[in-house]
C-alpha cells in the first residue's frame, strides 16, 4: 500500500512541475509572439495556453478520481478524467478555429517580424516542451494526461515549425512563411486531438473499447464453458480506458451452477481479453 501511495506522490509532483515551468515560458512566448510581431510564436504560446488548462484539468481531475464511490457515483468518479480529455480536445477545436482564420489573413497581408529574437524565444520553447512532453509521456497511461501529453508533444513540435519558419524568412524574407509555419501547428495538433477526442466519445457512449470484437468473445464463451446454449446480454465497455468491464448471461442445456465452473470462466475472460471485471449470470433453460 505504501507504495500506492509513494507513485501517486510523484505522478502529482510531476505534473505540477511542468505546469509551473509551462506557465513561466507561455508568459515568455506569448510577449515575445506580440513584441516581435510573429504570429507563429503567437499561435504556439496559444497552444501552450490550452495546454496549461489541460494540464491544470488532468491534475484535478486525477484527485478528484481518486475519491470512493458514493451512493450518488456507485462507479465511482473515475470518468471525470475521460470528460477531462474530452474538454480539451473541444478547446484545442475552438483554437484551431481561431489560427487558421488569423493566418488567412497574414498570408494575404504578410507583415515583418524580428527573426533573430523569435529564433531565440522559440528555441527557450523547444527545450521547454520537450522536458514536458517526455515527463508527462512516462504518466500517458491516465487519458487525463494522455491529453496534456499530446498538447505539449505538439507544442514542441510546432516550437520547431517556428525555429524553421524563422531561418527560412531570415534568408528569404519571405514573411508569408510565419502564417504557413502556423497552418502546419494547426494540422500537427488536429491529428492527435481527433483520435483522444474519439476515444474520449467512445468511452463516454460506453462503445466497445478498440481491441475486442464482441463475435470472438462470444465465441470464446461457447468453447471455454460447458452446456452454454445461448449467450445473451453481452455488452463490454470501459469505465477509463484502463478498466473494461463485461456482463453476460448465460442459458445452459442443463442445470450447471458450478462456481468453481463461472469463476475459471470470468478468469479466462479477463485474461484473454484483457477486462478489469466480468459478471457472469447463469441460468437454466425454461
């Protein structure tokens, strides 16, 4: 148990230390983006705006999944973490929205920007992300924080669309780069978004998690339990990603109520296709 509690010590003390240093250089990027005129590093202090809701979301959503069920949550409050990534996922859409009209009418009517001192303030940035990204890659498991991990990843690779944009205009002059460099953010960021927001929907329908065709488990059922003639009320759905759930019925030839029987099954069951729990009926045919 001491060890539960060691882990959860240090995944809350790593969140919040990237969420501080997030918010140090988000202050940095964003005045630097106004000052020097870059829409570019104005477009990714934007996305690191997002990003510290995301993360200051996934942080207290994690405590507060942490609390028992209740008579009011009997599941407990486990999917406020999957509503968490949800929201950010919708913001991130909002945003999108946003850089893509700006950017419009920068490439329309580009204007200069200092590229020596955008060079610096996204490099600062890129080094930023990068520790961020890889810290909360090793807590990516929780999809609370599967989103502000994808949010920071982009943030460091859009920090790199800027450090290219930026050389580009340096030995061009071609400023319309800096609103292109931008598009380019957006579409990195719009890929990831989709599928955290589909996997986010699809919990929260309470779909069939990816991975499991309920034709194989009802077939697995039929083989690995003596006497099952009809298999009914199978639904599978995830409470959070990591935990699966299964209820069935089973109608048998005969009258089988062997518990050691019922309880190899549900063994198997979760061990084959991966479930946190499995509720088995059984009963005889009328």
């Amino acid at each position: 148990m001491a060890k539960d509690h060691s882990s959860i010590g240090f995944d809350t003390s790593s969140s919040g230390f990237v969420f501080i240093l997030t918010s140090i250089y988000f202050l940095i990027e964003l005045i630097g983006g106004l000052y020097y005129n870059s829409l570019a590093l104005v477009t990714d202090s934007a996305f690191m705006a997002i990003d510290l809701v995301g993360q200051l979301s996934a942080i207290y959503a994690k405590r507060l999944s942490r609390r028992p069920p209740d008579k009011n949550k009997t599941f407990g409050y486990e999917r406020v973490k999957v509503l968490s990534s949800l929201s950010n996922g919708i913001l991130v859409g909002f945003l999108l929205f946003y850089v893509l009209t700006n950017a419009y009418r920068r490439i329309s009517n580009p204007e200069p920007l200092d590229t020596d001192r955008v060079f610096i303030v996204s490099v600062v940035g890129l080094l930023v992300n990068v520790y961020g990204a890889f810290r909360l890659y090793q807590l990516s498991k929780d999809i609370s924080l599967r989103g502000a991990f994808l949010i920071v990843l982009n943030d460091a690779l859009s920090s790199v669309g800027v450090i290219v944009s930026t050389m580009i205009i340096k030995f061009t002059g071609l400023y319309v780069v800096d609103a292109i460099a931008s598009i380019v953010i957006v579409l990195l960021v719009a890929y990831p978004t989709y599928f955290l927001m589909r996997d986010s929907i699809n919990i929260l329908m309470e779909g069939i998690p990816s991975g499991i065709d309920i034709e194989k488990v009802e077939r697995f059922i039929y083989e690995n339990f003596d006497h099952a003639k009809k298999v009914k009320d199978l639904h599978i759905w995830a409470l959070v990603p990591e935990k699966t759930i299964m209820t069935v019925k089973i109608r048998t030839e005969g009258k089988v109520y062997d518990r050691e029987k019922i309880k190899s099954l549900k063994e198997l069951l979760q061990e084959k296709f991966r479930l946190y729990d499995v509720f088995v009926e059984v009963y005889e045919e009328d």
